[in-house]
C-alpha cells in the first residue's frame, strides 16, 4: 500500500471543516488544516490543526517543502483574497498542486434590490448622506471604513465582539446558521433600512439576503474580490473527489519503457 499523502487545507469556512471531515476518515491521506487564527473558538475539526499566519508567500513555501507537502485545498473565504493569492504564487513556486474550494455567489433575483460595489469603501458610500439604521454583517475586520458615514445607525453582528469599532452602534454577537424568520425579526425589531453584506455565497447565512427580499429592503452587496486562476470546486465531495485523482497519479507505477 502507498504512503499515506500530506495535504494542506487552507480553512476558516464550513466547506474547509467538512472536508477535514472526509479526509479525517480516510487513510491515503495526512491532513493538516490551517486557520488564521481570527476566531477565539473556531469550530472543531477532527484533523491536525495549526493557527496563525504562514509568513507570506515565502513562509507558505517553506511550509510546503519543510511538511513535504504534496497538495493544497485552498477551502478560505471568498473575501480572503491575500492569503488565495499567496496560497497560489506558493503552490507555483514549489509545484504543489492546488485546488480552490469556493462556494457559488448568491445570485441576484428580479425581486431583489441590490447595490453592488466593489469594496467596503463603496459600500459605505452607497449608503448616502440621509441618516439610516444599517444592519452591517460584515465580520469585525473592515468596520471602520463606516466610521467615514457616521450619519448612520449601524446594527453590527459580528462572531466576535466589535466593541468601540463605530461610534453609534447596536452590537450583536452571533455566529450562524440563521433562520429567515429569525433575521426578519431582527430587521423588524432594529427598524434597518438597508442591509450590507459581502457576497459570501452559502447557505449559513443566506437568510438576511432572502429576509431583506421579503421586507423588500435594499442591500448593499459588496462583489467578490478577483481570485487566482486555479482548477475550482464548488463542494467538499468534489475536493475530496480532486484530491483521491491526485493521490491515484501519484501511487501509480511508473510507465514501462525507456529503459531498453
Ligand atoms: P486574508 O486577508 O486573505 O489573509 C490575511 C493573512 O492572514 C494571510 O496573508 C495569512 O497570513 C493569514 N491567513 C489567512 N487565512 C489563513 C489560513 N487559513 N491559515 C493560515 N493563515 C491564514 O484573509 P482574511 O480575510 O483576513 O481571512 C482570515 C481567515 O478568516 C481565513 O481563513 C478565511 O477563510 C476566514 N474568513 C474570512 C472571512 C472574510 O470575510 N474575509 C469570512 C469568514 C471567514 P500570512 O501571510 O502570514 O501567511
């Protein structure tokens, strides 16, 4: 039997957990999942697990090399465009193959009324001048782009605590999944007259985007930053089903001929 295959899953989603999920179990693999470290209590997952940056693109190539490494699933965020971008310019330097993991966007319906820029920066300036309560569900890191509109309400939820980060805020510390009659009530009680959100893709928190369409309350959706061009899967079983093709190519018997 071949050796079991060391691979990298870059994580912080659901996706990336259930896929240390089905990898946990099997035995042509060694997984070690990586997390940023951004959650106090990141969810549990049933591999080995590293916290904290790699050190750029360079760190992530000695990583590689140094765990002898021989495939990447880059299962991060969508918004988590550096860590994609140094995951591929690592995995072309050291010719590791990579895949990334990415859920599909949410898409726009004809009863949806989305604004959609580009970055935070558009975002808090789609929100216009005329005071508003603002439901931002943006996670903690970029809060402070909103402290240029400070006309607005803003009602942040957030998994950890984004005290001190706006002036005039409600706080809400919650982690999904979240029900639609849930967020409705959340929008009802709060009073929120338009939504932020990025365009994260998924059903865990999908319920403000089809809660907002029922109170026919406008979002302001933030588009996905570019990614690297690598070969993407949409699901866990289609990663888990990439990373059983590159373990075949890799314990198959070397061609016969050449040596005459
Ligand atoms: P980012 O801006 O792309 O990455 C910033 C730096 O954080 C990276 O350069 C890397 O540091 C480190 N890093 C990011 N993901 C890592 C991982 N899985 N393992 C080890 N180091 C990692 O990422 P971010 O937007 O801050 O997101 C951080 C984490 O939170 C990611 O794991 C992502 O999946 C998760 N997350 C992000 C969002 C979001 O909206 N951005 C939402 C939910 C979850 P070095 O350069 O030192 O290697």
């Amino acid at each position: 039997m071949s050796a079991a295959m060391r691979i990298l899953l870059l994580g912080g989603t659901s996706e990336a957990t259930t896929l240390a999920r089905l990898v946990a179990e099997d035995t042509r693999f060694e997984p070690v999942l990586s997390l940023a470290g951004r959650t106090s209590a990141p969810a549990a997952a049933p591999v080995a697990t590293r916290i904290g940056g790699f050190g750029g693109m360079d760190g992530l190539a000695h990583f590689l090399a140094r765990e002898r490494i021989a495939a990447v699933v880059d299962a991060t965020h969508p918004f988590a465009a550096r860590m994609s971008a140094n995951a591929a310019a690592a995995c072309g330097m050291a010719g590791v193959p990579l895949l990334a993991l990415t859920r599909p966007s949410w898409q726009h319906r004809p009863d949806d009324n989305w604004i959609e820029v580009a970055d935070m920066a558009g975002a808090a300036a789609a929100l216009g001048t005329t005071p508003a309560r603002v439901f931002l569900t943006i996670g903690r890191q970029e809060l402070s782009v909103f402290a240029a509109a400070p006309q607005h309400h803003y009602v942040v939820r957030s998994i950890e605590p984004a005290k001190g980060l706006l002036a005039s805020a409600t706080l809400i510390r919650a982690r999904g999944p979240f029900a639609v009659e849930d967020e409705v009530a959340l929008m009802r009680r709060e009073a929120i007259d338009v939504v932020v959100s990025k365009n994260a893709g998924g059903r865990a928190t999908e319920a403000k985007i089809i809660a907002a369409r029922k109170l026919g309350l406008p979002v302001v959706m933030v588009r996905r930053p570019d990614r690297p061009d690598v070969p993407m899967v949409e699901t866990a079983e289609a990663a888990l089903a990439w990373l059983i093709a590159r373990h075949r190519s890799a314990s198959a018997p070397p061609p016969l001929g050449g040596v005459g």
